[in-house]
C-alpha cells in the first residue's frame, strides 16, 4: 500500500485510471491518489475527477505527485484553495479544498495535453 494511504480505504472512482483512496484525519474526509508515476493529462484528469467528489468544506482532495500541478491550477483556483508540501526532489503533496463560501460544481474530466 501506499506511504500517504497506509491507513486509507482503496474505493472505486469512475473516471480515475488510478487507485483512489479515503480516509478521515481531524474531522475532515480525505479523497487522495498517487500520480507520482504518471504522464500528462493523467494527473489532471483524476485531480478532476477527485474534486468532483468534494462536496463541501469538510471534505479534501490529497494528491501526490511528481511536480506542482501548473497547468491544474488556473482551471480551479477560482473556487479552490490549494497548499502544497514539497516531498523529495520535485515531488509535491497537494490539498485541495472548496474556498469559504464557493459551491461545488462538476470540473469537466475531458481534458488534453496543452503540450
């Protein structure tokens, strides 16, 4: 199992090409992944498909990954709040939650490199 999801739940997400995971930690719900290992658009898109989860301020996206999401950013910013820890090299963990007062709303998945 994954270091950041050892006391987590797997579950089933429609739309993620990889595994998902759940877990609570001081009151708030955690959905996370690990897209450490993957290419361009797949962090964005299951980012994507996570915040769809999110449905209020007491729930959280968790995402590790190989680099600061730079191109995810400007596509949620207005009604996300993201922080961000640096992990080893370029590697980062990234939370994600609703901004006071925003309402969640449903992030199209559909995206494509930019490259």
């Amino acid at each position: 199992m994954n270091e950041f999801f050892k006391n987590a739940t797997q579950i089933n997400v429609e739309g993620a090409t990889l595994p998902f995971y759940k877990f609570s930690e001081d009151g708030v719900e955690y959905i996370g992944f690990d897209s450490r290992k993957c290419v361009p658009p797949e962090p964005m898109v299951n980012a994507l498909v996570a915040l769809n989860l999110i449905a209020d301020s007491k729930s959280k996206v968790m995402m590790i990954n190989h680099h600061y999401p730079v191109a995810l950013i400007p596509k949620i910013e207005q009604n996300y709040d993201i922080t961000h820890e640096k992990l080893e090299g370029e590697e980062v963990k990234v939370i994600i939650s609703l901004k006071e007062g925003a309402s969640a709303q449903t992030l199209d998945t559909n995206v494509k490199c930019g490259g």
